[in-house]
C-alpha cells in the first residue's frame, strides 16, 4: 500500500508530521482527520526517485473531481479545528502538488487579502471550482455556516466520484472485447486474408461470396490504409470541432440519452446528478430560481440542462415545482408524484434526496446488468465475423482439395 508523508495540526494546535498508509491521497486525508489531525499538506513517499526530462508546460493536468474532493475535506477539517481560512489556504497551497490547483489556491488567498468574499474568489476559477460548487459557499458563508458547505459538498464530490467509478466498471469489459475485436480484424485483412488470396489466385476458380468480400475488404485495407488514415483523422478532427459549439453539444446530449443499451442509464444518473445537486443547495438556503439555475449547469447536459431552464421559467410565472417538472417530460410518475408530496409538506429538499437516492439505484441495478445485456450481442456479432471468415478460408480449399484429387 502507498505511504504518505503528512504535515498537520492537532485540535491543541501543535504540530504533528510523520508517515501514513493508505490507497490515495483522499483516504490519507480522511484517515488522519478521523484520528484528529488537520492534514494541511500530504504527498506520498517516493521509494526510487528518478531525474527526468520535463519540457515545461508539459505533464500538468487540470485538476479533477479527486483534487477537489481532496481540497474540500482538507478545507473542512481546518474550519472545524478554527483555523482562519486565509491561514489554511496558504498552507493547503504549500502542500498541493498540482501547479494548477496551487495557483488557484493562491490566488484565492491574495483575493482575500484584497478584501474579496471567498465565494466570488472561488468564481474566478471557474474550470476548477463549478458553479455549484461557488454557489454552497456562498450560501455557507451568508449564513455563518462555511463549514457545513464543505462538508456537503465532500459527501456530493464522493458520490459523483463513486458513480463514475461504477460507470467505468460497468463499460471496461465491452470496450476491452471491441478494441480485442477491432486489432484482430486489422490483423486479418493486412496479413492474414492477402496470403490466402495470393493462393486462390493462382487457380482458376468462382470463388464464392464470402471469400471475394474478405478479399475486397482486404484489398481496401493494404491499399487504400492511407486515404483511411486521413478519412478517420478528420471525421475526429470535425467531430470534435462540431460537438464544441453549442448545437453540436446540444445534439449530442440529446442522441446519447437514445442511445441503446446505454442511453436509460445515462438518463438516470443525469436525474440522479440534478435531483442531488438541487436537493444540496435548496438545503443550504439557495433560493429556488437560483438553485435550478446551478443545478442546470451542475448536470453536463445541455438538452437536460435546457429542460431545466424550462422549470426555471415556468416557476417564474407562478407554476409550482410539480407541473414544470412534469411539463419537462423528464421525470417518472413516481418522481413527480415525490415532488408534489414535498411541496406539499414543504420538504421539497428531502423528497428530491429521495428522488436522488431512487434514480441512483435503478443506475446501480442497470449497470450491474449491463454486461449481461452486451455480452450475448458481442458473441453473436463475434460469430457471425467468425463465420464469414471460415467460409471465404476453407471452401476456396476444399475447392483445391478436389482440384488436387482429380
């Protein structure tokens, strides 16, 4: 297990440094603060330090949904020991390895001394710290309750982390079989198929079907690689120059949602991602057009987004929570029949938590079962590719069999 080397505070103030075990930075973190010691910096021990060549600018990486998780329960852990805020930035700042985060933690620190609120410090980086994110310190700090706003926004991180993790898990195996899939049939058609055509050529016979399609399909491939080289190239290129203006990301948002197989699942954890983030800022005190505004934002869908901005508008003109939702056309029965239950009980916070908690188990289910659902239609694609190549390969042959004999 990696090892850590730890710089922090007791609730007594003294300091305390040493070595910890643990998987990741995260859960050295929450380790030494469930021991009682305020991490202000931790980076893991290296055992064979190496001199390298780095080129500058080169190797840095925005940081991630770790770092930020990383960032908060630090955060959250000096707030709770009282340590001034302008004191546990800097050290957090002393103590972050990513140079994009430490200068972002910097900055924040000089805004402060410059007489700016935390909140709009946080703003001002927007690619590290989203919306949602600047919205519940804001809250947090409004209300005299900074504190709890990190601790919420730790556990919404974890969770977000969690389920993405499940995501990755769930599509490894059918990425791994398709790739698998893809380097054997390049194999095939470069090496494999040309041996053979060269030696059904020399014969004079019909060749059937499947062989004379293996052969045009190599053929394309050993002599036109170049032209698909830059075909593939460009269609990437075009593609992803489309998808970053907005239509393109619209249309996009909105196909992946129907994709098969996938596009249920997608749309469930996009729901489960807004019902969470709504219910965390409406409880913090985020009034509600603002908090359907973040939540928009919070969900990285432009079509569900946009949707969104519908209920914005129609609770603008009066309506209630409960029919925009259900003029969205997003949200199941039972969901909306939860909204009209918190409305009218004026714990709309806790019926969307529910909400949340109800779309993240139907995504766990679908997601355990989606390897189950995939693998019967790689097997048949699989054999249907095995058996086209089985008949263009071996009946030619048996025509030569027959050849030979006579």
């Amino acid at each position: 297990m990696p090892r850590f080397e730890y710089r922090g505070r007791l609730a007594t103030g003294a300091a305390s440094e040493g070595e910890i075990e643990a998987t990741n930075e995260a859960s050295a973190a929450k380790l030494l603060s469930d021991g009682g010691i305020v991490p202000v910096a931790i980076t893991p021990v290296q055992v064979r330090p190496e001199r390298t060549l780095r080129l500058p600018g080169l190797g840095h990486r925005l940081p991630g949904l770790e770092d930020l998780l990383l960032f908060t329960r630090q955060i959250y852990a000096l707030e709770r020991a009282g340590v001034p805020i302008l004191r546990a930035l800097n050290g957090l700042a002393q103590g972050t390895r990513n140079p994009h985060m430490r200068k972002a933690i910097s900055d924040i620190g000089e805004a402060l001394e410059a007489g700016r609120n935390l909140s709009s410090a946080f703003g001002e980086h927007p690619k590290i710290f989203p919306s949602l994110f600047v919205s519940i310190v804001k809250v947090g700090e409004t209300t005299g309750r900074l504190e709890e706003a990190f601790q919420t926004l730790s556990e919404y991180i974890e969770l977000e982390i969690e389920t993405r993790r499940r995501v990755k898990t769930a599509v490894r195996y059918p990425v791994f079989v398709l790739t698998a899939i893809t380097i054997a049939i390049a194999v095939m058609n470069i090496l494999v198929i040309p041996a053979f055509a060269n030696v059904f050529l020399r014969f004079d016979l019909e060749l059937p079907w499947a062989t004379r399609l293996l052969i045009g399909i190599s053929d394309m491939f050993v002599n036109g690689w170049p032209y698909m080289l830059g075909v593939i190239v460009a269609a990437i290129f075009g593609v992803r120059h489309y998808l970053g203006t907005d239509a393109g990301r619209l249309l996009w948002d909105r196909y992946k949602l129907r994709l098969p197989l996938v596009g249920d699942i997608i749309m469930r954890a996009t729901l489960a991602r807004f019902a969470r983030a709504f219910a965390m800022s409406y409880r913090s005190g985020v009034p509600l057009l603002q908090t359907l505004s973040t939540t928009a934002r919070a969900v990285d869908n432009v079509h569900v987004g946009y949707h969104i901005g519908q209920m914005r508008e129609g609770i603008s003109r009066g309506d209630s929570l409960s029919r925009t939702a259900n003029a969205t056309g997003l949200f199941t029965p039972l969901t909306l029949q939860m909204l009209a239950v918190g409305e009218e009980t004026g714990a709309v916070d806790d019926m969307m938590q529910e909400v949340a908690s109800y779309y993240e188990r139907e995504v766990d289910y679908d997601l355990k079962q989606l390897s189950d659902t995939i693998e019967p239609v790689l097997i048949v694609a699989i054999g249907i590719m095995v058996l086209i190549v089985a008949l263009g390969v071996f009946l030619p042959m048996w025509d030569l069999t027959q050849i030979a004999r006579r």
